[in-house]
C-alpha cells in the first residue's frame, strides 16, 4: 500500500453512557421495540428497520411525512447485512432504479463488492413502505445519557439505503459506546416531487421527522436527547447544511458534520424548473399535463412512475463530473434557499458548532460513474471539479462560520488503503472516510485491514465520537484546532487527515 499524507483531527473521552433498561425490549411512542444482539459485535444492542412515520404509501404518497402509528409491538430485526448472514432479511429500501455493473478499467479485485456497496447495485427489497431507522447502542449498565449520531447517505438524492455494510452502525457504537443512528428517507421523484402547491423536498422532511423521533425517544434506549449530532455524505453532507438553514432557531441538534458537500456544492432546481419536470412525468403516464394531476400519480406503480422519470432529461447546463438529477431538492424557502452566498455571509444559520471536510481526491469516484455515462474529462478538469465543488465550498462555509463566532473544524482525508482502493490512481475518493467513521472496510471489500489502518479507524472513530460527546469542547480538549482561513496545520502527527486552507479560493471567500 501506497501511504500519501494526511488526514484528521479531533476528541476526548467523556463518560460513557448506558441503556436504561435491563432487557432488550424498549417501550417508545410506538409502542415496544424488540431489539437483539448484534451477530459481530456481541456486546452490541441494534433496532433495525424502526418505523418513525406513516408509511408514504396510497393517498400519503408524495405527502409530508405523518406521525408513526404505532403496534403493540415491534420486533426490531428485519436489517440483514447479506455479507454477514445468508439469510435474506426483509429490510425494506425506499424506491430508486438500481445502478448497473461498471467495468472500469484498470479496477482492483475488490471494486465489485465495494462498487454493490456504494453504489447499491444490490438485491435488496424495495418499497414505499421505508421510512424506518436504525439504532445500535453497547450495553454499559450504571453509566450516564450516551450522546447521538444521526447519519444521513449520500446517492445524489436519487438513490441510497441504510441497508449496506457501508454504514453498518456495531462497530462504532462498540468503539466508542456512543448510539448511533441511520435513517432510510425518500429520494428521486418520491423524496423530492417539486408539485405545484405541495412540499417539494418531502425527502428532507423525512429527515427531520427522523431527528424528532430520535429526540422523544432516545431516553428509552439509553441516548441523550441533548447530545444529538447529525452528519452526512454527499448529498447527506449537503442535506446537514441545508438543515442548518432551514433550521436555525430549532435544530434540535447540538452539532453537524458534514462529509463532501455543502449547500454551496450542488445545484437545486427551481420551482419553474421542478413544475416543468413535475408536469412531463405526469403527462408521461398518461395523467395530464396541467393543473391537479396529484390523484392519478398516486395510483401509478413504482415502477412506472421511476420508468418515466428516466425518461425525462438532466437540466442541458449538466456538469460531465457530477450530472445533477430531474427530481432532487427544490427552492422553496422553507427547507431550500436560492441565496445561500448572502446567508452564509450574513450568519444565518444554526449557531451550533460544525465539524465538516472532504476527501483528497473526490473525483477518484466520480470519474467512474462518468465512465459509465460514456464521459471522459482531462485531469485539468477533475481538479477543477475537486476544488469548485468541494474544496471551495467547504471553505467558504467553514470561513463563515468562524465568522459568525460558531465553533468550526474542518478535515481533508488522504488515506489510499490497499483494501479500499477502486484503481491504481483512485487515490482518497469521494465517500471513502466514510470508512474510517463507520469501521467497515474490511466487511465491504472482503479484505483485511492493515495495522495502520486500524490505527487511524480508531484514530478517526475516537475523534467523531468527541465531537458527538462534546460539539463544544471535546475536540479543543484533544489538541484539535479550530479552522483558521488563513492558516495551514503542519504538524507531523496529522498524518491522514489535515486542516488546512484552499489558497484558490482565498481571494473569493475573504472579499
């Protein structure tokens, strides 16, 4: 394996915290919740597939989420990793059109399995019944509240799922004795349907409805409601930002991380724009083209409605790196904003301290799904798709942010593992520290982790987990220093992971 330089920084130990009950049933708002013991990571208590609304099926298609309704009981393990067991598991993944197999050239032996993981060209069941979450917490009996986070997956708005070793939460619950949540939420045109007179981002709804649930319920598994932090990847990590604004007097959480993106990092549509595309699905099945189409798209099959929405073509202006998707967020000025330059630079957003980076080499990934579109950009291009994408937004509001007087860190990750590496140049692509937080290289790729590696997941693990214990403190308190836009941190034992500045971007962002 190849070592290039840095990456991270960040926590301290606080107390661990314990689950406040003696068995494996918990009782919440909807009613009890039977968990069981992780098969991997024994100590470990995981809920999977935990309803927190309605399900978004018939007449509540489209709609904002409901309130859960809830059973007697629920027994909470229908989450199967198909790499850890043979059974097949009924988890039910929210409907998007599966990705196909890219032979790239040049690709490792491990690619497949990481591509099925990442880029979820998997077997798993699909539904509108989906809108659950997943929660795993270590039994540590006599201790305090433990702190939260929640996770949001990338997949461009268009597809994702909880449901992959990806984001198999054990090993860092174990780790760090912290709870850690996933959530399944809408996507495509079912999360973010853009209808005239209706909440266009019910998908980041969905979220919130989530983080709610979490908070009236968390107690009972042990977790502090007061110590919730929310983090992201892709457009997950932008989805945390977007919160940030849409949510700033009430975020409910008490710190963001965000993994690649920002609201400055990918377009959104317009509502002229989100109409428009709204207006071609439904004339498409054959439900009009004007006015109050809404009763008809309710009754048309998922399959049909994501068989349409194929059909209907990406905005022309599409960027060859990374082509925005038909049905993703839209302006709304509730949830999306058109203006976010002038927010940021005016403070309006969530006052809660931020830890937020991306990767060396975000185009690594990206160069291989646009392989598969038939698009080859020149290296000069990629660069510039790394920094106007990534580097530059994370700085800008990571600039804002300190700014504003807001606790801010912000990370670039270098690592380029044997066991996680796509080709011979993908170098620390987009969504690999996803890795390093989550501890599953090893279960995604089939291959054995090496020693340093090892050593920087518990590195990364113990330093996310103090800022979850502690958004406000813990990373200072473990010698991690807050960004500075000017400056750039040197010292050798920030190897992997490096805070540093985009100098491209300096005469920009301090303007």
């Amino acid at each position: 394996m190849q070592i290039p330089t840095p990456i991270l920084f960040l926590g301290f130990l606080s107390p661990t915290i314990a689950l406040a009950h003696s068995n494996l049933t918990v009782d919440t708002s909807n009613g009890l919740i039977a968990g069981h013991f992780s098969s991997s990571h024994p100590g470990v208590i995981e809920y999977l597939g935990v309803p927190y609304a309605q399900p978004p099926v018939g007449e509540l298609r489209f709609e904002a989420p409901r309130p859960y309704q809830g059973e007697d009981e629920y027994i909470a393990d229908n989450f199967v990793r198909p790499i850890l067991h043979s059974q097949i598991g009924s988890f039910i993944d929210c409907p998007y059109t599966k990705s196909s197999p890219v032979d790239y050239p040049g690709k490792t032996p491990q690619f497949d399995r990481i591509w099925s993981a990442v880029a979820l060209h998997s077997n798993n069941t699909q539904s509108e019944d989906c809108l659950t979450l997943n929660i795993w917490t270590k039994q540590s009996p006599g201790k305090l509240r433990k702190p939260v986070l929640v996770h949001f997956y990338g997949g461009r708005f268009t597809t994702g799922t909880t449901n992959t070793p990806f984001y198999y939460g054990a090993d860092l619950a174990d780790s760090e004795d912290i709870i850690v949540v996933t959530v399944n939420f809408r996507m495509n045109v079912f999360g973010f349907p853009g209808i005239p007179g209706l909440p266009p981002n019910v998908g980041l709804l969905d979220q919130r409805r989530a983080v709610e649930w979490i908070r009236d319920n968390i107690l009972v598994f042990g977790g502090d409601p007061q110590r919730i932090v929310i983090s992201g990847q892709s457009s997950g990590s932008a989805a945390v930002d977007y919160w940030s604004y849409a949510y700033a007097q009430n975020p409910i959480a008490a710190g963001l991380i965000s993994h690649s993106g920002t609201v400055l990092s990918f377009p959104v549509n317009s509502r002229e724009l989100s109409t428009q595309h709204w207006y071609n699905l439904s004339s498409l099945l054959g439900c009009g083209s004007w006015g109050d189409v809404l009763p008809c798209m309710k009754k048309q099959s998922v399959s049909a409605i994501l068989a349409a929405a194929a059909r209907i073509p990406a905005p022309p202006d599409s960027s060859g790196a990374r082509r925005p998707p038909v049905f993703q967020p839209t302006v709304d000025d509730v949830t999306i904003f058109d203006d976010y330059e002038r927010r940021s630079r005016n403070g309006q957003f969530a006052h809660v301290p931020y830890l937020l980076g991306h990767t060396d080499n975000e185009a690594g990934f990206y160069k291989v799904t646009a392989y598969a579109q038939g698009t080859n950009l020149t290296d000069a291009e990629w660069n510039t798709f790394n920094v106007e994408t990534f580097a530059c937004p994370t700085a800008k509001e990571a600039t804002n942010r300190i700014r504003a007087g807001v606790l801010t860190w912000r990370f670039r990750y270098f690592a380029d593992w044997n066991n996680t590496r796509l080709y011979p140049t993908s170098g620390a692509y987009h969504g690999v520290d996803m890795h390093m937080v989550f501890g599953n290289s090893e279960l995604v790729s089939g291959l054995p982790e090496s020693a340093p590696q090892k050593q920087l997941k518990r590195t990364v693990q113990h330093a996310w987990a103090t800022f979850v214990r502690d958004p406000s403190r813990g990373l200072t308190e473990l010698g991690w220093p807050q960004f500075n836009p000017g400056g750039r941190i040197t010292k050798p034992h920030y190897r992997f992971i490096q805070m540093l500045f985009y100098s491209s971007c300096l005469a920009e962002i301090l303007d």
